[in-house]
C-alpha cells in the first residue's frame, strides 16, 4: 500500500477534469445516487495515479490510463480514518469490460492524503468480488487482501 500526499495541483486539474466532463457529458445517463462529490473523488483518484506514474489519463470510457501495456481503469472511494487496514474491501458500481486491471484508491476525505492499495486483474476482479444491492444497483466488493502491490 503506498500513501500519496495530494497537491493542490492535483486537486485543481480534478476539478478542470470533472467539470469538463460534466459539461460534456451532463452526467444524465448516471444513477441519481452518484454525486458531485462522488465524481470529484473519483477525477481525483485518477489525478493520483497519473501523477504517482508521470504518465497522462487516457479518459477513455472503459479505462483511464495506459501502464505498462496495460488499459487500467482507476477505482476511487473516500474514507474518513487516518488509515487502512486490511479488513477494508474495495467496491464499485460500475464494472468495465474493456480494461486489463483495476487499480484501486482510497482518498481521505479531507482530501490530503490518499492509498494507493493496490490492483488487480479484470477477470479475477470480476471472478472473486461478493455482488450486493445496492439502491437500485449491483455493487462489487473484494477484500483488499486479494489485491496485489503495485
């Protein structure tokens, strides 16, 4: 797990990013349970991964970013405690078919400091996570102990 401080800088172009993509996309086509917070945090998380790799977003709309060969698509959540533990899982509503692996985030939610915790496989990713309702959606869960190290 590799704890990442979070510069103002990276704040900022979250926030050009999100807003850009609102005013593209309008976000119409999303679940009502997804919020602007929700959206910043998730623009910050890829923000995170760019900046931890000097490598630019690709901002398709099945994976954010290219390493190493790899279509990777970024998974943000917030948390408010100062640490993770590995009793935590990691859980998304939105499942993208079209990527290699899954890199997952946790952000604090003053929004300092965030985890990278680690990654994994898109098959396995979908072979592994528990599936639970969630409002008017599906949403995948997996303990953080099945991801790998980055």
């Amino acid at each position: 797990m590799i704890k990442v401080q979070i510069t103002e800088e990276m704040k900022e172009r979250a926030e050009s990013h999100y807003i850009k993509d609102k005013a593209i996309h309008g976000f119409n086509n999303s679940r009502s349970f997804t919020n602007d917070k929700t959206r910043f945090l998730g623009s910050l998380g890829e923000e995170i991964i760019s900046s931890y790799f000097e490598t630019p977003l690709n901002n398709n709309k099945d994976y954010d970013i290219i390493l190493n060969g790899e279509r990777v698509e970024i998974k943000s959540q917030g948390i408010n405690v100062s640490w993770v533990s590995d009793n935590f899982v990691v859980h998304t509503i939105k499942m993208c078919e079209d990527c290699d692996k899954y890199i997952f985030v946790m952000v604090h939610n003053s929004f300092n400091y965030a985890w990278i915790v680690g990654q994994i496989e898109r098959i396995r990713f979908n072979n592994l996570c528990q599936r639970e309702r969630f409002k008017d959606a599906l949403e995948y869960i997996l303990p953080i102990t099945e991801l790998e190290e980055l």
